[in-house]
C-alpha cells in the first residue's frame, strides 16, 4: 500500500502545535495517529486540558479526513477535512472549541488519486441527528451514479441510519475531481432527494479547499435506502 506524508497545526489563538504522520493510504485511521513533529507524542499526551481551536491538516496528493478520538471511550469529539499541501483556508479550519483530554488521539484516514482512468476516491462525512459518520466509495467510471458505504462498517446509509433524519452532508473528491451530482434513493431505487457538486481549490471553479458539496437537509432515511455519487476524474 501507498504511504503519504500528513502534517497537522492544532493550535488556538494563543498556541500552535504540529503533529504528522507517514499514513497509508487507505487505512482507515486506527493506525494513522499524528504526533507531535518534536517530542514524538499523541495529541492528548502534549497538550493535555488545552483548549484549541483550529486544526490545519494538508496531505500530499488525493483527499483525506481527520478525527479526534478518545482512544478509551472511543468517542469522537471532533472531525474534518485535510486539504492538499500549501492550499490552507484558515476560515474552513476553524473547529468549535476543543479541551484536550490525555487520551485523545488525532487521526487521518487518506487515500492517493485513483491511477485508472474514470475512477474516483471519494469520501464523505455524513451527519444525522444520531451522529456523525465516515463514507466512502471508489468510482468506477465517469458520470456514473455509485452507492457509497460507511468506512468503517461497510453499511450502506439505510443500515446505518436507518430511522434517522440526514442532516448534513459534506463530499470530498480526489484532486480535481469534479462533483457531479449527490443522491439519496429509496428502498425501490428512486431518486429521492438530489444536488449538484463542484471541484475544489485550487483546481479551477472551486470555492472550498475542502469539499466539492456542503449541503444541510432533512431526510427521513428509510431501511435499503442509499447514498450515491456521480463524478468526473481529474
């Protein structure tokens, strides 16, 4: 498997510390942790009962996710997107204030852009009024609607949130990917609920350093219902 070099700056206004990692591609992030550049430490074991503020993450080439995680518990406490390296937009790494537990760990799960013609990576942080979830698909060709799964589990959105109200979704592409569309279907296979995406910075026409599509909704998902996506590779 392919490895790539991930560097982190988790700071507030007052303090910044940076933790990377050589992360495999593909891994989703159990064995991916970030440490401290200097002293070689998990992110709770540095700065312990610090609140921050900002996590800045870029990778080397493709798309990646970053957690906090509390390695005993396994709660998360906070998610978001890595960009690719040397495009930073401080305003989209702004997190909600974060106090630092010493067991938490910070975590990426990241892929390389697809060498085959007409294959996308892809990903996505889906929320529900349950909580938040990773999904991911590889596409196998260009404008072709294709059912994303959780990453961790392999559920597809029904079995997963099931009962539950979709409220959110963000999708992240490989780089210069373009986002064609989103879409959720019901348990028969119609379409159900629809959006168009975009590229990302810097590729031409993008507005976000991080997502090709950041929509709020309110769906009531269904058993068997599913979320696709249709792309165009870079």
């Amino acid at each position: 498997m392919s490895t790539q070099s991930i560097v982190a700056t988790v700071s507030n206004p007052s303090m910044a510390r940076q933790f990377a990692d050589t992360a495999t591609d593909g891994v989703v992030f159990t064995t991916n942790n970030l440490l401290d550049i200097n002293a070689a430490q998990n992110l709770g074991i540095l700065i312990p009962n610090i609140t921050i503020d900002s996590v800045q993450m870029t990778y080397a080439g493709g798309l990646a996710q970053w957690r906090i995680i509390n390695s005993q518990n396994q709660v998360v406490s906070r998610k978001g997107w890595a960009s690719q390296l040397r495009y930073v937009c401080p305003m989209e790494t702004k997190i909600a204030p974060l106090k630092i537990q010493s067991t938490d760990l910070l975590q990426v799960f990241c892929k390389a852009v697809n060498a085959t013609g007409g294959d996308t990576e892809v990903m996505a942080w889906l929320t529900t009024n349950g909580g938040v979830e990773s999904f991911q698909v590889t596409t196998a060709a260009d404008s072709t609607l294709t059912a994303m799964t959780n990453s961790i589990t392999a559920q597809s959105l029904g079995d997963w949130a099931f009962g539950k109200t979709l409220q959110r979704i963000q999708v992240q592409c490989e780089d210069g990917a373009f986002l064609s569309e989103v879409a959720v279907f019901d348990q028969t296979g119609s379409k159900v609920w629809t959006a168009g995406g975009s590229t990302r910075l810097p590729t031409a026409g993008g507005k976000s350093t991080h997502t090709n599509i950041d929509i709020p909704c309110s769906i009531q998902i269904g058993k068997g219902w599913a979320i696709k996506v249709s792309t165009i590779t870079a």
